[in-house]
C-alpha cells in the first residue's frame, strides 16, 4: 500500500467510489478528470488550494487527493482538522471499531506536515482509542490552540496524558468524559481564554486550582454532574461569562469582578431542606458584580413558606437581561392563606428597589402562582428602563395558567411606560 493510501481510500470509499477489486472504478476517474480541465486543477495557486482545502469537510479534503498528483498530498498541511460525528459517518452507520478510528488517526499522525492549531475529536461510543496519548503529543509539539476532546468510552473516563499540560500554546479548550490528574509541575494555561468542561473526573481543589491558574480565562462552561463535598473556587479576575450546570452549592464565586454573563441550571432540589443552604448568602457576592449584564437562573426551590426569600437575593441595577426558569413548590401557598403571601409580597413591589438597567426579562414559570406572579409584578414596578416581559411555561400542563398570569399583568402599573407583556409559546 502507498503513502496515505489508507486514509485516501477511506475518504473516497464512504462514497462506494471503491470498485471490487480495491480499484477506482472508471467511471469515477472519469468524471473527476471532466469535471475541470487538467490544468486549471493543476495550476491553482498555493494559497487558493489552502483556501479550498479549510472551506471543507476533513473527510471531503481528503478526498481531493484523487483530482491529480499534484493535489494527493495538500489535505496533509491543513491547520484545522475536525474528526466529528460527520466525519466517522459512513452510509450505514458510524465507525465504531476501535481499529478503524486507530487507523485514521495513525495516518495523520504519519503524514501531516506543519502546525496544526485546530484540532476537534469527537470519538464515537467505543471502548478505548490506544492512539489518543501519541495524538496528544503531537498537537502539544505542532503548536495547538484550540482543542476540543469528546471520548464516551464505555469503560472509564480517559486520562489525560502529562503531554497534555505541556500544550502552553491553548487559547480554546473543551473536555468531554476525560480525567484530569494535574501533575505537581503544571504552573498553568497561561494563554487560555476559554475553558468548556463536561463531565469531567477531577477533584474540586484541582479543578478550582486549575481554573485560578489560568490568567487570562474570559470564558468558562461548567457541566458537573457530581456534588462535591468541597466548594470550587471561582477565581478569575479576567472572566466574562460563566456557565455552571450542575449542583450550585458545589461553587463559589470568589474573584470575578469583570463577569458579564452569569448562566446557573441548578440540578439541586433540596435547597431549604435538613441541610439547609443559604441562597441569599449565595447571590450576596453579586453585589460587586459592577458589570453583570446578563443573568440566566433555571432552579428549583423546594421550601417552607418561612423560608422563601421575600425580595431578590441580588442587586440587579447593572444587569439589562434577566432570564429566570424558576419551579417554586405549591408549600408555600398551601402552608399560608393567599391574602397573607399577597401582602408580604406587595411590600416588595413598593420598595426601594430599583433595576435601573433591565431592558428584557423572561419568566419562564411551573405554574402561574401567586408567588410567580407577586415576582412579576415586583420588577414590573421597579424597572424604570424595561422593555419588554416574556413569559413561557415550563411545563404544558400550566401553560394556560401562565398564559392567564401574563394576560392579567398587561394591565398592572409599572415604572416603564414602554414595557410590553406578552405569553410565547415554547
């Protein structure tokens, strides 16, 4: 077999481009020399043929190895290369053999000149991929910038190699279903902007200590499915957003002064419950947050009516954005007569409290009750710049209570003559 022919005849077989025999079969010759004379294939400059070459698919890049000699080898200086779900999908199904994905990855490994500063892997389900380490190194070696792992291997997550600490180059980084033991000598990502972490195996201490060694982190994705015992610090002066999903009592945001965008989706149900957790202590740290603009909040809150918050826990008098995908339990309501829950809430309606920059707000509700609507109602009246109020259900069977909610609140008073109410259908 010649040089490359492996992954050539790959990229070229998904299509049945392969005869028999294992040749090309003459039609297809055929019609790749008719599509373009010879010469203009032939005679493009360099530049131009790279230009072709990132505008495609890796598998179609590939491919263009069979237009003439002169193109066989152009796929194997290309910068960026994205092995996705796109890119195993053959006719029938997606290559799952551990020995076929092997393969592929051994012949870039081989034959790729130059740096590459993209790389994306998203390996399909298999049970390992014993060429993942040799990858590692050799991206950490050529430069690599951005780098995306996805590996649901059927075993146990995937160790990162110590190779990987030395990839100094990082500015974008997005793990999947990997294990990260960080070795005594790493002294951080020094150039990373963008940290995503899904599902990943590591200690709190490592993962706050991790997220603190990188400097100039502006962008951090969160999806952690386990509660830790011990809170991660969120320490990054430089950040600007931040995703968490996963148990908020596990985070502490410690040292984000520059923060803009803050999304929670909580997995927590038991907030007020035998071990109680201090949500207004939580948000206290809001406060210094000069530059929140955007909030998103998509909780649970499962309480006793003693214990609900009666005013937001948070100063929003930076924030223009607020979306809030909130479930409050019917205990509160069952707990106290309605007119009681009305009057403490319409205090906080003609209080001092004031969302000086709030322009959008939406509400996406369980059930359109008094404490929903007594929330509405409360930035209604305290948001002189509003501009509009969307409200959705989060459930279908209470749509139409919502609906009622957001049709009765076209009508209440409220500080910003400009500000629309309206029901959207999810």
């Amino acid at each position: 077999m010649r040089i490359g022919e492996g992954i050539i005849r790959w990229g070229i077989e998904c299509q049945g481009y392969i005869g028999e025999y294992g040749m090309m079969a003459p039609e297809v010759k055929k019609q790749c020399c008719e599509s373009l004379p010879f010469d203009v294939l032939s005679n493009l400059p360099e530049n131009v043929i790279d230009i072709i070459l990132m505008c495609l698919p890796f598998r179609d890049a590939v491919r263009t190895s069979i237009l003439s000699n002169i193109w066989r080898y152009k796929w194997c200086r290309l910068p960026e290369l994205t092995l996705d779900d796109a890119f195993w999908k053959t006719k029938n199904n997606l290559i799952c053999h551990t020995t076929a994905i092997t393969k592929i990855i051994y012949h870039i490994l081989i034959f790729h000149e130059g740096p590459i500063t993209k790389f994306t892997l998203c390996v399909p389900k298999s049970r390992s991929c014993p060429m993942i380490d040799d990858l590692i190194y050799f991206l950490a070696k050529n430069g690599i910038r951005d780098l995306v792992l996805k590996l649901p291997f059927k075993s146990e997550p995937y160790e990162l190699p110590p190779s990987f600490f030395k990839s100094l180059q990082l500015r974008n980084l997005n793990l999947q279903n990997c294990l990260i033991l960080r070795p005594p000598t790493f002294k951080g990502l020094d150039r990373l902007i963008r940290l995503e972490l899904c599902e990943v195996s590591i200690s709190s201490e490592e993962l706050g200590s991790l997220i603190s060694h990188c400097l100039l982190l502006e962008h951090l994705v969160l999806y952690i499915a386990e509660t830790y015992s011990n809170l991660i610090e969120i320490n990054a002066p430089m950040l600007k957003s931040f995703y968490f999903a996963g148990s908020v009592r596990s985070i502490f945001l410690k040292n984000i002064p520059l923060l803009a965008k803050l999304l929670l989706a909580s997995s927590d149900t038991d907030y007020f419950g035998e071990e109680k957790w201090d949500i207004v202590k939580f948000f206290e740290s809001f406060e210094s947050f000069s530059a929140l603009e955007h909030i998103y909040l998509n909780m649970i809150f499962a309480a006793e009516a003693s214990e609900v918050p009666m005013r937001l826990p948070f100063n929003l008098n930076s924030v223009k954005r607020l979306d809030i995908s909130v479930d409050l339990y019917n205990s509160v309501e069952e707990a106290y007569p309605k007119y009681d829950i009305e009057e403490a809430y319409q205090v906080e309606c003609t209080s001092d409290v004031t969302f000086n920059h709030l322009r959008e707000v939406r509400l996406t509700l369980a059930s359109g009750s008094i404490i929903e609507m007594q929330l509405a109602k409360l930035l209604l009246a305290n948001s002189p710049m509003l501009v509009r109020m969307l409200f959705a259900s989060c459930v279908v069977k209470a749509s139409a209570a919502v609906k009622k909610l957001a049709a009765e609140l076209t009508t209440f008073q409220r500080a910003s003559p400009k500000a629309e109410v309206s029901f959207i259908e999810n």
